[in-house]
C-alpha cells in the first residue's frame, strides 16, 4: 500500500460515524481482561449474563433480556433511562461493568467524562488497578489513550485525554473538582462510601450529576456500591427512586420464575448438611443445589421492573447468590451466615457483602416522638429541683443565632432549660447584643436563688467565623469561648485550645481568642447513650430531661443523626441538626477545665447544693414531750446555724462557687450535729 492509500484510509477511518454499538456488544467484541485478572483473556457475556441487562440499561438501547412482565418477552425499552443504579453484593463483576462503560465512552461516541471515588486515594488505586491494566490489554483503548509515563503523552494518573473527550478521576471530598468541567458520561464508584455533604455545597452525587443537565437524553450516570446502613444508604435511595429491577431464574425442576431470597429458600441439605439447596418459593417448592439452579434455571434468565420508579432511573439489585459457578459458592455463604449468628459485625458485613441488603440497626436511630414522650411538665426559663449549675451554647447561622441553656445536677443529669432562635445577621452587632442580654438574665430557681450563666460556648463553624472570633475575645472573663468540631474522630470532648490572634509578626497572640476544639462524635456518643438509656428508667432516673414547652422541631432536630457502624461515622437523617449541635456544645461546656463537673464526686455535688438549694429544718415541727429526755437533751445541743439568703450567684466559674459554699461550711466551728441543714464536711478546695 502505497503512502497515497494509506492516507486515504486514515482520512476515511477518521470521518466514518461510529456504529451503534451497546456496551454488552462492545465489551464482547473488543474488551480483553488482562493476566491479573481471576479470569484473563476475552470477556464473555455468558460467564455473567446478569451484567447484560445492565449494561444494555445504560446503553438506552433496547434488551432483550429484560421483561415487562413474566408472560411479556418483547424487547424492554431503555431509550428513556439517563441513570443506572446497581445495589450489588461483593465479587460479582459489578466493577468491570464501570470499566465497560468508561471503556465503550471513550472509543464510541465519545464525550467527557467524570468519574467520582471516595477518597483521592481511591481514584488513584482505580487508575493503577483497574484502567491502566485494561487500556494496556485492550487494543481498541490502547490507540485511543496514550500512557501516562510517556513523554508527551498530555496524561497523567487522574487525566486522560482521548479523541473527542477528556476523562477526569476526582475525589468526593472537594466540591470543586465534582462541578468544574461541563461532562457527557459519569461514574460513580462506590457511593454509600462518600461524604454527605462536601464542602457545606451538597451532596457530591448531586454535584456531580448535574454536570450533566446540558445532554440530556444522551447523557448516562453509572452509580454502583454496596449498600450499608437502612435509610442512610445513597445506593438504596437510588434504587427506591428507581423501577426496582430485579433478575428472574427459572425453577430447574417446574420453570416458575424467581428471584434468589436468602432468608425464604436457602436451606442446608437434610440429607448432607454440605451441601446447600435453594427451594423453589413460586412453584414446585423443590431443593435443588448451586450447579443446577445456574445451569437449567439461568437459562432465559431476564430482568423485570417491580416498581413504576421515575422514569429515568434503572435500578437493580444484585445479590452475592447470583456469582458464576467457581466464584463463590452458597456453601461458604452459608458457613458465613452461620457464623455471623453471634457476631454483630459479621451479620452486618454479610448483610450488605453477600445479601446486597442495608443493615437495619434498630437501636442506633432514636425516634424524635419517643423523646418528646418522655417531656416533662417544666416550663422553659425554669430551673427544676435537682438543676445546680447552667451552661449555654451558641450555633452560628448566615441569619440567626440559636442558643441553648442546659442545666446540670449530680451524675451529669442534664435538662434543656431554655431554646431560643435570635435573628439577625451575624456579621452585625444587634444579633450579639442580644446574646448579651440574654446571657446576662439571671434564672431564680425555686428556692429563691438566682442563677447564671457558668460558660458559654460559641460554635464557629460555617460562614461566621470571623464574627464568632470577635465576639469571644473581648467575653473571655464572662466565660465564652469558641468551639469547633475536631476534624480527626474518637477526641475527646473538649481538648487543647489553640491560639488564632496574630501579631503584626505573624506569631500567634496568646491572650486573644482561643478555639477549643470539640470531639462531636464522642460527645454524640454520650447523648446518645444517655437517650437509649433513659428508656427503661423513671423520671428522677433519667439523665436527660426536656419541657414540655419544646416543640416537634426541637426533638427532630436532636434526632437529626444517627450512627453508621460499618462507616464509624455520624450520618445526617434531616438537614437541620442545631438541636443535637447545641446540645453537644453544652456538654463541651461540662467537660471544660473550668468545670470538669465529670470529674464531680458526692462531697463536691452537696457543696454545691448547699448554695443552690439551702435546705432549713421545718419551723413548724413539734416539739419532743417533755418526757423524752434523750430528744430535749438532743434539740439543746443542736447548733443553731444562721443562714444567709443568697440573693443571686454571679457568672464566675463554678469552681468559686463551690468553694463559697464550701467555706460557708467550714466557717461554721462548732461541730453540726445530725438533723442539720449543713453535713459536716471539710473544704474540698484544701485537700
């Protein structure tokens, strides 16, 4: 061929339209697996026939290995899906599928692409581990996408140009790389893995799709992952918003479709309890092994909606029994399942590995309407009997500022005694002049006492924190000071505060503000544990107490997140979670150093109770009869103690005010006898 013909052919290879090709047809025909792959050389749909209907749903294109119905067999219409959900179990080719796709959207009808990881760390070992062996045992990519080593290449590890299109492999934690380039094709690898609000910008699943409202029709999203926890699952909502599809095999023995349902027809053999059997749950009712029912039963297998969904979402559920012969065999899923009987977090990993089902965890999600049952009769702006010391938190809001007052008694009992909501914009002072009214009221509690405010703690999270910053630092006498939520997990709930003033010489200025940072989580962990708890207990048992004058908000917000074990993270069931912030702020409070109520003993609590709660011998009590000289001898000896009323305690820290007390009991030189109002003890201070 001469130089003339082979420019010729170059031209017309070039301006030839790209034929219609599916995903399934294109992974088929051109995809190789590479020599580290379990099983290397050419892919064959017949090894996974369950990834067709997938891939033929995210194509647009027309299947005819999905149904309408069971007696329906014409080929299922696809034009209108733009999204694909797969909830899917472990090891079941769910992965290569992505693959698939990103490799068909490079080499036909090309356009950009997005694909979205959990971590940064995720995309790179994706890149190593997933694309780079495919594009380099793939020819048909291997023209389309140079080697990132090579020089001139224009690629590198998390950039891939190709003819007509760029891919980019972004992290879920930076919402800026999730909606800075206008993309065709998105994939989402392993979404219940990702952050639920990245940036304070949203969700990243919701940035990164939107890249793609300028398409259309013609644009696909590709979402897949192993479901987790019940409600909190990305994968599971995607799917509830979707047609539910599920994969139907034919009974070996009468031919009634089914889908696999662990919990209704796995059963060991009685026979041989080796060997595992699935019982027919639509005909017949008979058991029949692994081999057969993926032999006889796959064959004129089919996917079939079981919801109406939205119209453009496809979702599917694929479950560890449906993995080819030789991958994973219902015998080891069953010694997994017996294992996982008396092992929590085995049940939970086999729930979401081998079942693809969200595990329910009952006891970690508190409903907002037992709490309020639990209400009190106490109104707000009232201290109940039992309260001896209040603090308050502050939650900073671009409009509003919400404060907290919480009350504290013996054993960390802890009661709301008031929720407010100040509006205003922070970045002005008539907001924070409120604050300081309303910190500044004193609060009589029922014997007569005026309580204030010990500490005052002041959230500078989110778009105030300069604001924040300022009003902290000219209050640190009055008892306020900054907090923010720790970055790093399982910290204690108050730690080491760090100074953020500066001098002109760039050093930090020790007597300026200081951030105290917060451990939410192991404070979380506490009101949490304090609120499953106090289920079971009476009123005076409880450790967590509210009004009655608190409305629904209030408990929906203070139940606003609930912990996801196989994450070991705090998950948001509603956007607005102030409540539980300030509630968390409050215990920040407690645990200060000025404070340190946790580190309270029983000759600490009474002292305290002594100033708050004075207690006199009844005026009105009879009188010993003359004949008992043992009770006249006893009131003749009884020391007579004057008591001070105490008008008000002021705002200094508690730790003074115990004293006070204490020292009024010290004061007193003779010894108390037993009947008084005061216990004989020393000054705690001294020891």
């Amino acid at each position: 061929m001469g130089a003339t013909e082979a420019f010729l052919k170059t031209i017309t290879e070039a301006i030839r339209p790209d034929r219609r090709i599916g995903i399934a047809e294109w992974s088929e025909k051109h995809r190789i697996l590479p020599e580290s792959s379990p099983e290397p050389g050419k892919w064959r749909n017949e090894r996974t026939p369950y990834l067709v209907g997938i891939m033929d749903a995210l194509s647009g294109q027309a299947s005819s290995v999905t149904r309408y119905a069971h007696d329906d067999d014409r080929p299922f219409d696809n034009s209108r899906v733009i999204t694909v959900g797969l909830m899917k179990g472990h090891q079941l080719g769910g992965s290569a599928l992505g693959e698939n796709f990103v490799g068909r959207c490079i080499t036909t009808a090309a356009g950009n692409i997005l694909a979205v990881f959990a971590t940064y760390d995720d995309a790179e070992k994706w890149e190593m581990d997933r694309f780079e062996p495919m594009r380099s045992s793939t020819p048909d990519l291997r023209r389309r996408v140079r080697d990132a080593m090579k020089k001139g290449s224009e690629n590198t590890k998390l950039r891939k140009k190709f003819p007509g299109g760029l891919m980019n492999l972004v992290s879920a934690t930076r919402a800026g790389r999730l909606k800075s380039t206008t993309v065709r094709y998105v994939l989402l690898e392993e979404i219940d893995e990702y952050e639920l609000n990245v940036d304070g910008q949203g969700n990243p699943i919701d940035l990164a799709t939107n890249r793609t409202s300028n398409f259309g029709r013609r644009a696909k999203i590709f979402a897949n992952s192993t479901p987790t926890i019940k409600r909190r699952s990305q994968i599971e909502k995607l799917y509830e918003r979707g047609d539910q599809r599920r994969y139907f095999v034919r009974c070996p023995d009468c031919g009634s479709p089914q889908f696999f349902d662990w919990h209704k027809g796995m059963r060991r053999s009685p026979d041989d309890p080796g060997v595992v059997l699935y019982y027919c749950q639509t005909g017949c009712g008979a058991g029949n092994p692994e081999s057969v029912w993926k032999t006889r039963g796959y064959e004129g297998a089919y996917w079939m909606p079981t919801a109406v969904g939205d119209g453009r979402t496809a979702s599917f559920h694929l479950s560890a029994l449906y993995a080819p012969l030789g991958w994973r065999p219902w015998s080891d899923l069953m010694d997994d399942w017996d294992a996982a009987q008396t092992d929590t977090e085995k049940m939970i990993a086999f729930v979401n590995n081998a079942l693809a089902e969200c595990w329910e965890d009952k006891s970690a999600e508190m409903k907002w309407e037992t709490i309020k049952r639990r209400a009190e009769p106490y109104k707000l702006r009232t201290v109940p009997p039992g309260c001896l010391l209040l603090t308050c938190a502050v939650d900073t809001q671009n409009d509003r500022l919400e404060a907290e007052i919480s009350g504290w008694g013996r054993g960390m009992r802890n009661w709301t005694v008031d929720h407010v909501v100040l509006r205003g914009d922070p970045a002005l002072p008539d907001v924070w002049n409120q604050l300081d009214k309303y910190l500044d009221t004193p609060i009589t509690n029922q014997f007569g006492v005026s309580m204030r405010i010990e500490l005052c703690a002041v959230d500078t999270g989110g778009g105030r924190t300069q604001d924040a910053y300022d009003y902290c630092r000219l209050r640190r006498h009055r008892g306020v000071f900054a907090v923010k939520g720790a970055k790093d997990k399982h910290k204690p709930i108050i730690g080491r505060p760090t100074d953020q003033d500066v001098t002109v010489k760039g050093k930090t200025y020790a007597n300026g503000v200081k951030l105290w940072p917060v451990g939410t989580d192991t404070a979380k962990n506490r009101v949490f544990g304090a609120l499953l708890a106090d289920e079971d207990r009476e009123i005076v048992d409880r450790r967590m107490h509210f009004s009655t004058d608190l409305d629904d908000e209030y408990f929906e917000q203070l139940t606003a997140e609930a912990y996801n074990p196989s994450k070991d993270r705090w998950d948001k069931l509603r956007k607005r979670n102030e409540a539980l912030d300030l509630k968390v702020y409050n215990f920040a409070c407690a645990y200060h150093p000025r404070l340190r109520l946790n580190a309270y003993q029983d000759s600490d609590w009474a002292a305290l109770e002594a100033l708050i709660e004075p207690r006199v011998q009844d005026l009105f009590a009879s009188v010993p009869a003359r004949g008992d000289a043992a009770a006249e001898q006893a009131l003749a000896e009884t020391t007579v103690v004057e008591v001070e009323t105490v008008a008000e305690v002021d705002g200094a820290a508690i730790g003074e005010a115990v004293g006070s007390a204490s020292d009024r009991v010290a004061a007193v030189e003779a010894p108390v006898p037993q009947g008084t109002w005061i216990p004989r003890r020393e000054n705690w201070l001294r020891r």
